[in-house]
C-alpha cells in the first residue's frame, strides 16, 4: 500500500511539472467528504440483502492536462458493506427475527480522468483502488417463544485470513462546482474483485458496490 501510494505520489509529481509546461490551469488540492450507500453483490445466501449507510472522507489532487481533461487521484477512508435480514415466523407468538450489518473499512486511491464540459460542471471515470483495513459484523436478534420477547445483539470481528486485503473497482461519476472552492460530487463504483479469499468452486463472488455523494472543497 505505502508502494502505492508513493508511486501515486511520484506519478502526480510529474504530471505536475508536465502541466505546469503545458497548461496555465494550475494544480489544485482538497479534502472532500460525503455518504456511501453500499451494498454487496448478491449470491443464495443473501436473498433479503439491503444498502448500508456509510461516508467517506480524504484528501485529492487535481491535476489539468489539457483544457478540458483533468486527472484526479485521491486517498480516502471509505466505509462498505451492506446489511441483510432474515425472518423466520412460525406463527404470531413463537418468531426468529436476525439482522446483520456487515461494516467493511477500506483505505481507497481512486484515479478518476474528469472532462469539463464547461469550466465548473465534469463527468468522470476511472479505477479505484482498495485496502481493507477493518471487518466487522454487528448482529441483533429478536426472538419470540410462546409469547415471551428476548433480544440480543453484539459485534464479532470478520476472520480477515478469509477476506482479500486488495480491492479493486470502476468508478464513474460527475461534479458540480457552486464557487471556485466548493463542489458537489457523486460517483458510483462497482467492484470487480471477490471479498472473499478462497471462494469454494461454483460459487458466486460477491463484490463490493457503493454510490457516493459528498461534498469536495479546494484550497
């Protein structure tokens, strides 16, 4: 990841220096930060699968190299994962209610090419590159048993021996910009690679895919 991320580094020092011979437009830095309505791919086991609420926050750099192209790469914390609920009723006194959220962190490096269509409005598309950094699992359960209510619920850490580290997807997205410094973002990413390590022959893969919309500031 640090590879990564100084090769990114290196990669936006240059296409610096070669703007900055090329374009007048000058290279500008950000934070941005926003909501994220995840989910994740469905397979048999996730028939009653709904969107996750998260944000994303980070840092960007946008570089001009040319009059309408720009390139922008960003490092972010970004929060996937999706939830999931599962009745099973027998009758109206004896019930088994589970829900699950399942809470993935990434550090993510989206590269996005942004065209501007006119100097403050831009569409985009581009890789985003992902590092799982957290996994956890959080559960409650409300049971009914000839009329008598229990509940539980509780956090349990995802074995992440099970779990790719990496994460790969494609973004694509758009942004308004109200003033020179303030815009409005929104992007949709949909994964390419498995969560899952070592999935068992002829199952399905189930990949992360998230839409976001936040705010971007430019300094």
């Amino acid at each position: 990841m640090k590879k990564l991320i100084l090769g990114l580094a290196v990669t936006a020092s240059t296409l610096a220096f070669a703007q900055q011979a090329k374009s007048s437009s000058p290279v500008s830095f950000g934070v941005k930060a926003g909501m994220n309505v995840s989910s994740l791919s469905k397979d048999e086991g996730l028939d009653d699968q709904k969107s996750k609420i998260g944000f994303n926050a980070g840092v960007f750099a946008n570089i001009p190299v040319a009059s309408s192209f720009s390139i922008q790469p960003e490092v972010l914390y970004s929060q996937y994962g999706s939830k999931a609920v599962y009745n099973n009723v027998v009758d109206s006194n004896n019930s088994v209610k589970r829900s699950y959220t399942t809470d993935l962190g990434y550090i993510t490096v989206p590269v996005m090419f942004q065209y501007n269509f006119v100097p403050n409005f831009y569409l985009e598309a581009g890789p985003e590159f992902g590092f799982n950094v957290t996994a956890k699992e959080k559960f409650d359960q409300t049971t009914v048993i000839a009329g008598n209510t229990t509940t539980t619920s509780g956090t349990e850490d995802i074995d992440k021996d099970n779990m790719n580290t990496f994460n790969f997807g494609i973004g694509i997205g758009a942004g308004y910009y109200f003033t020179d410094n303030i815009g409005l973002t929104a992007r949709y990413v949909a994964g390419v690679t498995d969560i899952a390590k070592d999935r068992p022959s002829g199952s399905d893969a189930i990949r992360n895919n998230v839409f976001q919309v936040g705010l971007a500031f430019k300094f």
